[in-house]
C-alpha cells in the first residue's frame, strides 16, 4: 500500500499545483544565450561561414561560457549551440563547408565534427585522456586543425604540441598518427597546413635568446615523414611573430615571421630545402594575421601607426599596398577578397564606448561586403549593415554576477501631479477638474468590469503593450518588477520581469584606472530605497575595480531602478556611470542595515574598519545605535588553517575616524579544511512561530537571527570530504554538524536555508551495504526549540549570551534525489503564510520544484495515524517522485543555472522566481495555490444576478412578511 499512497499524494500535489503547457511564454520567458565570444585567438574569434559557395551564411563563435554556436544573420537567433562540459575549454574551431570542427580539453583531448547548419554532433574522439593533456599558455597554442585539401572531408588534427593525425571525415576513426620523435625537445608545434600531397606542421625550439622556426613535412597520404629541418631564424615573440601563408591558393605556402623588424619568408616544399628570403621596403614593428592567412595575405604594422598589405604572390612576398592610420579608423577585414583593396572597409559607426563599450573584435561577411559582426567589451554582439544596426544580442548577461528584484510603483503615484502648497485656489480647482475629466471613462470601464468580471487574471501577461508609452509601474498583483543585474563584464541592466527586454543599461566607468586599463568585478547589490519608502526605487552596487597595475579598489555605483541614472548625479545619461571610491583597497564583506528610508551599506575593508554608505549624520547616529546588536562572522586564517571568526564593532573610533571590528569568537576546522561557502537565513517575514501537532501540542520553531549554515571541504591523505555547520554567529557554537562523502576529490554540496529549515543536496557515491546505493542524496533538518513539543525559549527574542541558545531539537530525514543540481533555493512570499517550496534547477536544463510536504523530516516510516494526518504526513519513502509537472521552466532548456533568487509578489499566495547562469529564465510559482484570488473559471455575473435576485426578493417578500405578522396580532 505504500507505493499507492504514494501515488495518490503526488496526484493530489499535481492537481492542486499543476503547471499548464498553456501558461509557457506567458507567466513566464526564456532568454536563450551563448555567451561573450573568445576573442583574444583566431581559432576561437566570431566568423562568418557559407556552407555553399553562393549560399547563406552563419555565425560561428566560441564562447567564454564553453559553448560553441552558431547564429543567423538574418535576426541574430541561435541557429544552434553545443554545450561543452565546464573543464573541457573550446581551443579552437575550424569551418569547412558543411561541417565544423573544435578541439577542446587539456592539449586538444577531443575531437569533434558538428554540422554547421543544424549543430548535429556527426562523430566525437577522444584523442588522449585530459590527464596525459599538456597545459599550454595560452591553451591555443599546441593545437590546430586542417582539412585535407583533396576530395576527402578529413580532418588533420595537431594535438598536445607534438602529435599529429588524420582523422576520417565521417567515421571519425584515425587513419594515421604521427608523434615526433623526441617529445622531451624544446620543439613545440602549433600549426598545421595542408596541401593535396603533403601536410606540414609548423613550431618553434627555443633557443638562448629567442625561439628558432622547426618545419616538418609528411605525406598526407601515409603520415610518413618527408623532412624536419631548423630554419635558420630568430624570433622574438613566438605567439605573435609568426604565422604561415596560403594552403588554399595556387601558390605554394610559406612561413612568414618577423625578425629584427625585417619580414621574412621561407617556401614549403615536401623536401624544405627553400631559403628564407626577406620583404624590402621598410622595418615593421608586428605581423597580423587577420583571417586571411589562407588566401595568403596579412597585415604589417609600423612604429608610426601606418600599416601595409601584405601578400603572397609565385615570386614570394610583396606589399600590396597601404593602409590609414591604426588611429584614424578601424579596420574590419575579410575573409574573402578579389583584390588588396576589398581587403578594409572603413565603417563609421556611431560611438558606442560609453553604451556598449570598446569593439573588441569586429569581422566582415563574405558574401556581403557591406555586412559586418562587432563584438565589444561589454560582450555585446552587433551586426551592422553598412551605418545601420541590424540587431543586437546582449550576451554580457550570460555572466551575471549579481542580481535583484526591484519592486515599481504604482501607476497613479507615476501619473499624479502633486499639489504645491503655494499655488492658489482657482489654480487648484482648475487642476482638480483637468484630473476629474477621466472620471466618466473611469466609470464606464469599472461598470463593464463589474458586470462582465473582465478583472485582472493572475494566469494572464503582464507585459506591456507593444506600443506603449506609458511609465513604469506595477500591475495589480505585482507580478511585474524590474530586475536589476551586474555582469562581469562592465555593464548593470535593468530588466523588465514581465517580458524580459532589457530597459537600460548603463556601462561602468574606471575611474583614475581609465588610463592603465581595468576591470569592474560585482561584489553586492542592495536595494536602499524601495517604493514603501515614498520615492523612486534605488540600488547600491558594491564593486571591486582590479586594475591592470595590480591595484585593488571598492568602488560603489548608486542607481535609480526606474531610469539608470546616476542617483550622485555624478554621470549623465548616454555616458558611462561614476563610481564611487568609498574604500582604497580590496573589501572583506558588505551589509545593508536599517530599515524603511534610512537604509545603510555596511562595508568592511581589509583592516576591518567600518565605511558607511552614505556616510551622512543621520547614518552614523543610526548605526551607532544599531552596533552593539551587530554580530558579524566573516573568514580568517591562512590556507590549510582556515577559522571563523565573529566580530563586533569597536565603540570608539580609530586614529582614521573608523570604527573598527574586533574578534569575539573563533571556530577552528581541521587541517586542509577549506570554507566554501557562507550561507545566511534567508531574510523574511515569518507567519507563524511555531507548528501546532495533530495531538494539539506546539514545536516552536528554532529562530536564532545569527545562525548560518557553513559548507566547507577537506582535501587530506585519508581522502576528500564535505561538511556542512550550522553555526550561532554571536559566540560560535555549532548548531548541527554533519560531514558528508566528496564527488571525485571535491566539494558539490548545495545548500538552502530559512527560517528553521535547513535542506542540502550531494552525491554519495560511498555504498556500504546491499541495500545502499550511489545516488544523489537531499537532507531535510528542521530546528526546534527546547527538548520538544510545548517547550518554548523565544530563540528570536533570546539574547546571544544566554545558555538556552544550544538548547534545540533536531528533526532530519534524507531521501534518494532524482538527480544532480547547479543552485537550489526556497519561495518567498510577502507574509510568509504561504508553504515554502523547494526550487532547484537541475542538471538536464530545467527549473523544477518540490513540494515541502515530501521532504518534510517528520514522515513517519509507517502508516501514519490519524493525528498525523491532520498535519497532512505522508508516509516516508526514500526515493522522491520525479514529477514533470513540477517543471517549471515547461519545454525550455535553462542551460548552466548557476543561481536562482525569489521575490514576494504583492498576492500573499504567490512567489517571484528568477534563475541565471548561461540562460534567463523567469517565472512566477503558487506553492500553496492562489487561494487569495478567485478561480479564473468563477461565475462572477451569476453571483451579481444572484445577489440582485435576492436582494429583489427580500424587497418584495418584506410588506407581504409585515402584512402577515400585523394580522396574526389581530387574530391572536
């Protein structure tokens, strides 16, 4: 009977929360992303390709978030997009008519050959293990592909830096392999070309004071080796300094390096007794190769800034002609020319620093000279057609670091004209009676609302018109929010939850680190002023800025939510934001304290002094009386001897007029034991204090402000393990300690923790018994008070010194996952009335959730009784349902979720959930059904006729009662 029961609970769960098909794209949307492509290598860089010599081109691109993908001109949609596992890096790419080929792993591991219209993986070979992988800098370098230039689609692969095979084009099996000789030399190869006869692999052996050219020469057919010669150079940067010539023209390929400003050549021929020649005509400071190296062209630069064409001809190398100055435009190449001058178009294109920022990388269209891709630091990606923007796909947001959901005001706070207090009476009533003039529309519309119940749905869009001009504001759920997100790559976006378009962005600005170079990396977003407070919304975003001279500061950009503008007034709008310099050094950690409008931002630099954010005297009195109930645990200790240590702030001020924290407690952990995580209560109203048994006795939840959940892992001779704590951060008593088995050396432990519900998700591969098993495990604890039912400690209210603070009842339960997670958390909601969910996106790309009511540690392992019933246990079963119904993200893949963060609607019932990583997915969830709306199926004009019909009967029915009670007096 078990496993019905069982069944019967999960279709109860299904019927009262069940996601419809017809609810995905409209409670919620998707944002299907690639990710900022690699740009710093050719192998790797953005290109366009045409699988047919006349046909429509793709965009391919590598990607920073180990993705390779292709895109349609057209519109910018993801044609395709294959995602390679997180410690597999993408080294390099190479097109070839209808497929494309990409190495990836330590030293090229794999092999794998995709079609390049439909991304369909045609065959995949490993051609080492990642352990026997050489580690390369930059991890290009020891790799290349080409393709055989015969009739055979087959795939010459250079891989680890010194072997060499010829791979099947469509069975993927080897047909040779080729190994030099002596592995142990300073030769390193890194690249291949390849003619109809012979293939040639091309690197460098260093040598006292630079590195010497090595040529070796094979037959295509066989592997067997032709020639391996030194060439008689020197070369002084040998990732840049040399690249080879042709392998597509009819011309014979040469090497070509640069040597002592002189440009050199030398030709390749099986029997490699060619000898160097060198270009007349002037000294150069840097060869390019800028995609054109197989029709037998690049780019050489001079000291002045001017640059020359060159290109390869039968009597070897000639310039071809000269180009502007590198300062006067940008040169955007080719990757198909008839002559030198096709080879640059000089594109004007509005100013985009201050947008998007700085183009990193731009490429052109070979089939449409006049159509060319840019990428850009902020990691946007552009197609322009000539001066016009084509489209524009911001994949900045695949490498979101921090984020929030920002509540809007409401619309008749936006629309009102406020009164001034001077303006005089007729100007008074002559605004009163402009305001009155909607008043009959207002009428009109409330009495068709009213009789035809036209109201709002809660399963309806909330997205605003296409066409609409109106201002920001909240729907009459608060569904609508806009979400505020920093990414790693410079740039904040405001994001309208109700459809996802982006609203604005704003780029950061470097500060005095403009002229060295740097980079903004998101610490902390808090939101110091919402709409309860009386005005626009704000944020304050905690920074570091790490610049390219090694210096380390923090940094703060205050933001209006509604705009993007400046709240400091310090940027206008279109330019990039001003920072703000509150700390000169790197920070240690970061609160938000207060309440209501004098909300503060707490942030601690490395000497643990105190910096407030904004430092005014209205802060500082409230800080000072909110410091002596300040208890802060934060990281110390060297690695191999890490602690946590609590701190409180100094009452008096230091010499620099900062408080400063001191140490008031430390938890040491066991030798090599690392901290990997900090994970506070989430923050929330809670409904009730307790819960209320079937027997009428009370458990009152365990409720410590200070306790936090601390994950941490051990890698030692005895073998690698988990823990998880659960720590009181006021003195460092340890709550709840458990130690978990590690996942092939390392840590994978998930956490989520709220109000007295602490739940963790890990893989225990360690089976001891028959009846144990590998699987993904998920713990249940929940925390109580005293030492059971009806025993009642007020935790919330007790002080940090009291003893009482260990008394607490543990309740645990584990149960069999169905599978991996990337980032769990929990529901939240604007009372907390409503049951807190469990939302977890998985590792097969789907956001799903869990009822709490199975994972609930109390289920009894028999059949429960009645008084269990009355609190809805069920009985326990170790493997949890895999229900698809609880899938909140439907048919959409949420590819690489790394966090997922909750908000409150203004429905008690309902909650706001948002997840990010590689994809955007936003949705919003009834854990415990809209029981504060009525059902979209109500009859809402038969209630009014009812209650019309009634109130029409007691009208009539009243003389006729008071006509018979009058003559029952008479009679009686």
């Amino acid at each position: 009977m078990r496993i019905p029961v069982l069944l019967l609970v999960s279709w109860w769960f299904g019927r009262t929360w069940a996601l419809h098909a017809s609810e995905a794209g409209v409670v919620d949307w998707h944002k299907h992303l690639i990710g900022v492509p690699l740009t710093s290598a050719l192998s790797t860089a953005p290109t366009f390709h045409s699988p047919t010599p006349r046909g429509e081109s793709v965009i391919l691109a590598a990607t920073a978030n180990n993705v390779l993908a292709a895109l349609s001109p057209a519109n910018g949609s993801v044609a395709w997009r294959h995602l390679f596992e997180s410690n597999e890096h993408i080294i390099g790419y190479k097109p070839h008519g209808d497929v494309v080929a990409a190495v990836s792993g330590s030293g090229g591991a794999v092999l794998r050959l995709l079609d390049v219209t439909t991304g369909d993986l045609l065959f995949e070979k490993r051609l080492h293990s990642p352990e026997s992988g050489r580690l390369f800098e930059p991890e290009t370098l020891g790799t290349s592909i080409a393709f055989d230039a015969g009739e055979s689609a087959d795939v010459f692969v250079l891989s680890n830096g010194h072997i060499l095979r010829r791979v099947h084009g469509k069975t993927g099996e080897v047909v040779w392999g080729w190994t030099a000789p002596d592995q142990s030399s300073l030769v390193a190869y890194s690249k291949v070309v390849a003619t109809p006869s012979t293939v040639y692999i091309i690197g460098l052996a260093k040598s006292f004071a630079s590195y010497t050219l090595h040529v070796t020469a094979l037959t295509a057919g066989t592997g067997e080796a032709v020639a391996s010669v030194n060439v008689p150079s020197s070369i002084h940067n040998g990732l840049t300094d040399f690249l080879s010539l042709g392998g597509g023209s009819e011309t014979s390929p040469r090497v070509v390096w640069l040597e002592g400003g002189a440009i050199k050549a030398v030709s390749l021929a099986p029997e490699l007794k060619a000898k160097p020649s060198a270009l007349k005509g002037g000294m150069y400071k840097h060869i390019v190769d800028v995609g054109l190296s197989h029709y037998g062209q690049l780019v050489a630069l001079k000291e002045d800034g001017t640059s020359h064409v060159v290109e390869l001809s039968d009597d070897g190398l000639r310039t071809a002609g000269e180009l502007l100055s590198q300062k006067a435009s940008t040169h955007i190449h080719s990757a198909h020319i008839a002559h030198w001058k096709d080879l640059v178009t000089y594109l004007t294109l509005p100013s985009v620093s201050d947008t998007q920022g700085s183009v990193k990388h731009a490429v052109r269209d070979a089939t449409d000279s006049a159509r060319v891709l840019i990428t850009t630091a902020t990691g946007t990606i552009q197609l322009w057609q000539q001066d016009n923007l084509q489209w524009s796909r911001e994949e900045g947001l695949a490498d979101i670091k921090v984020a929030d959901l920002v509540e809007l005001p409401e619309r008749k706070v936006i629309g009102a004209r406020g009164s001034d207090e001077s303006e005089t009476f007729g100007t008074r009533l002559r605004r009163q009676l402009s305001d009155a003039q909607d008043f009959p529309q207002y009428a009109l519309n409330f009495a068709r609302r009213f009789v035809t119940g036209s109201y709002a749905s809660v399963s309806a869009s909330v997205a605003p018109a296409a066409n609409a001009s109106e201002p920001l504001s909240r729907d009459e759920f608060g569904f609508r929010k806009i979400i505020v997100a920093a990414t790693g790559h410079g740039k904040v976006y405001g994001i309208d939850s109700a459809n996802g378009e982006i609203i604005w962005s704003r780029t950061f600005g470097l500060g005095w680190a403009t002229a060295v170079g740097a980079q903004i990396i998101p610490v902390k977003l808090f939101a110091t002023r919402t709409v309860s407070d009386g005005d626009t919304p704000q944020v304050v975003l905690v920074t570091q800025r790490k610049a390219d001279n090694s210096l380390v500061d923090t940094v703060i950009f205050h933001i209006d939510v509604l705009t993007g503008d400046d709240v400091r007034k310090e940027s206008a709008a279109g330019e990039a934001l001003k920072g703000f310099d509150v700390i000169s050094g790197p920070l240690v950690e970061a609160y938000l304290l207060g309440g209501g409008s004098s909300k503060m931002v707490v942030l601690l630099d490395e000497f643990v002094q105190v910096h407030l954010y904004p430092d005014t005297p209205e802060n500082k009195d409230a800080f000072a009386k909110l410091r002596p109930s300040l208890n802060i645990p934060l990281r110390t200790g060297q690695p191999g001897h890490r602690q946590l240590t609590g701190h409180q702030i100094s009452s008096d001020t230091e010499f620099t007029s900062k408080h400063v924290a001191y140490p008031t407690w430390s938890l040491s952990f066991g030798p090599t034991e690392e901290i990997l995580s900090i994970v506070p209560r989430t923050l929330g109203p809670v409904a009730s204090l307790g819960k209320v048994l079937g027997n009428r006795t009370t458990l009152y939840k365990y409720l410590n402000p200070h306790l936090v959940a601390v994950v941490t892992g051990v890698a030692g001779p005895t073998g690698a393990r988990c823990a998880v704590y659960l720590v009181d951060g006021a003195k460092g008593t340890v709550i709840y300690h458990v130690v978990l088995p590690a996942v092939e050396g390392r840590c994978d432990v998930k956490a989520a923790f709220t109000e007295n519900w602490l739940v963790y998700h890990y893989y225990d591969g360690e089976s001891v018994g028959v009846d144990d098993a590998k699987s993904y495990r998920v713990v249940s604890v929940e925390l109580y008070e005293g030492a059971g039912v009806d025993d009642k400690t007020r935790s919330s209210d007790m002080s940090s010194l009291s003893n009482e603070t260990t008394a607490v009842s543990t309740f645990e339960q584990a149960y069999v996952f169905p599978g991996g997670i990337t980032a769990m958390t929990t529901t939240s909601t604007s009372y907390g009335i409503s049951v807190k969910d469990l939302i977890f996106a998985n590792e097969n790309g789907q956001i799903q959730s869990f009822p709490r009511r199975f994972l609930d540690p109390r289920r009894p392992k028999r059949k429960p009784t009645s008084q269990e019933m009355e609190e809805w246990l069920i009985q326990y079963e170790a493997v949890l349902p895999d229900d698809p119904k609880r899938v909140l993200s439907h048919h959409y893949e949420v590819a690489r979720t790394k966090h997922i963060i909750t908000s409150p609607a203004l429905l008690e019932s309902t909650s706001l959930v948002f997840a990010y990583g590689l994809d955007l997915f936003f949705t919003r969830v009834a854990p415990s059904g809209t029981f504060d709306v009525l059902s979209e199926n109500f009859n809402k004009v038969q209630l009014v006729l009812t209650i019309v019909g009634l109130a029409l009967a007691i009208v009539i029915a009243k003389p006729i009662v008071q006509r018979k009670r009058l003559r029952e007096r008479w009679y009686d």
